[in-house]
C-alpha cells in the first residue's frame, strides 16, 4: 500500500444514525479521485461508534469498495484482548490491513508495547500498520524492535511532530520490510515525499487533488505539486487545525456542499464551531466550491 489512503468520514443522519447510503456515495467519490486505499480510524469517529456500529460499518465500506483499491482498519485499544477481537473481526470482514497505535491510556514499557504488538500480529494474517501518534509515539528504535519481532508489521503511519523531521528520521533508520506512510490530514504531503514517505492517509474530502498533488510530484513536477497543494489543500488544513474537533464539522461540511453526503452532522460529544470560525469555513467552501451542489442519493 503506497499513495494516497484517505481516511473516511463516517456520515450520520439528523438522528445521529450512520447514513449508509452517504458512505457509499463517500466511497465512489473517492474511488473515482483515484485514490490508492481507503481507511476507516479516528477520523472516522470510530471511537465514537457502539460495537456493533463498528462491525457494521467496516462490513459495510469492504462490501463496497468491493476490491478495487485496499481497505486498512483501524483496530486499536487500551487492551491486548480487545484489539486482538477488533482486528480478527476486520480481517473476517475483509480488510486489507489493520492500523493500531501503541496503547496510550496508561503508560507501558517499549517491552509491553513490543509484547501487545506481537500477539496481535500473530492473530491475523493480514499486515498490520504502525500508527506513530503524539500520545504514543514510536521511534525508529522501537519500530525496528516490532518489525523484527512482528513479521506481519509492514508500514508505519508517522504522526508525531515535528512530522517531516519524524519521517525523514524512520526513513533513513532503513528498517527493512517498513514502508513508511505520513498523516495529520496529509497537510506535509509535498515535505514528506521529499523525505521518502512512500504515501499519505489524508482526510477523504478533497481526494482529487491529494492523487493528483503525488502525480505531478512523482512526475518531477514540485512547482505544479506545491500550486495545487496550495490552492486546494493548504487552507482547509489549515482551518482542520483550529481545534481537535474542528476538521469533523470542516471535512463534512464541505463534503455536504460538494453534493456527496446528506448532512454534516457530527456525533456527540463535540464543540459546536463558534461564529468567527463557522465564518472562515462558510468563506473557504464557497472559494472552492463557488455552487453548492444538492444531494441526489
């Protein structure tokens, strides 16, 4: 899994139920981007979904993605057990890959994040992702120590900051078998490339242009990357990183005016977006999308 992994939104009706036919709609929309995977985590408000909203909603995105590109799940949790249940019950559904970050509620060893890694590698055979994050980072040294342990831990997602120094960091400890993935939003795409990440899991509104930023990068083209990544990306990164719920109420509502979901409702608990704020996002939206376009189901 390289290039662009947008991790979706999961839409919610008025009543704060997942709007399925606004997921499928959210899946083509991406799929017809050019994305290279899809994957649900905590953009996804996951955390935020019962149990069974959780297997429904991960049968629900394999079932239609249907193949066509990989599907990674996010399968993490404070404990062994029950990340081990979340990711054999995402490899039943049919995923591609499962994502975890480190145990994060309570502080643990290298030596205990290495053992809750290792039982839940040998528990599924599909690979596993690494998701480096602020409240349980991971270095070099610690993902080396997993990889050689874990043969089924195949990428990292690097989401500590600084971020590209982090990357450029995993990148040059030249862990072997470990392709090395950005995130936050895939607001350091262009940095991240020029330091060797091999892909980025970005927000899933704008999936265009995250495809066709890498392309032109790949391409040789870092002055056509960095314009339309200034145009299109830079500014709605920027309004995500207002608040830690902000890119919620952001990405939803700007995928609501694009036409592809019902309603921009996002779950409880959350801050309602302050007047100042509801004002630059209205302002953004009606830059990129000057027409809001109507739901057709």
């Amino acid at each position: 899994m390289t290039g662009i992994i947008p991790i979706l939104v999961t839409p919610f009706d008025q009543n704060g139920d997942i709007d399925f036919p606004s997921l499928a709609n959210l899946i083509e929309f991406n799929i017809a981007g050019g994305v290279h995977g899809l994957g649900v985590a905590n953009g996804s408000e996951l955390f935020k979904l019962s149990e069974a909203e959780r297997h429904e909603l991960v049968a629900f995105v394999v079932k239609a993605v249907a193949g066509r590109v990989p599907v990674v799940i996010s399968t993490g949790a404070p404990g062994t057990a029950v990340a081990i249940a979340f990711s054999q019950a995402a490899e039943a559904a049919g995923a591609d890959a499962v994502m975890l970050m480190p145990p994060d509620f309570m502080p643990v060893s290298p030596e205990a994040v290495v053992n809750h890694y290792r039982a839940i590698s040998r528990s599924v055979s599909i690979p596993v992702v690494l998701q480096d994050v602020p409240m349980a980072p991971i270095p070099p040294t610690l993902a080396r120590r997993i990889v050689t342990d874990c043969p089924t831990v195949k990428y990292i997602k690097v989401e500590t900051f600084p971020l590209t120094a982090k990357v450029e960091a995993m990148v040059g400890a030249d862990i072997p078998g470990l392709t090395i993935l950005g995130g936050a939003g895939g607001a350091y795409l262009i940095e991240e490339m020029r330091r060797g990440s091999q892909g980025t899991m970005p927000y899933c509104s704008e999936p265009a242009s995250f495809v066709e930023v890498w392309n032109r990068f790949r391409a040789g083209d870092a002055a056509g990357a960095r314009e339309l990544f200034d145009r299109r990306i830079m500014g709605l990164n920027r309004l995500a990183a207002q608040g830690p719920d902000t890119q919620h109420h952001l990405h939803k509502q700007f995928l609501v005016r694009q036409g592809i979901i019902r309603t921009a409702h996002v779950r409880s608990p959350t801050e309602p977006m302050d007047k100042v704020t509801q004002g630059e996002i209205d302002e953004l939206l009606a830059y990129l999308v000057p027409t809001a376009v109507a739901w057709t189901g």
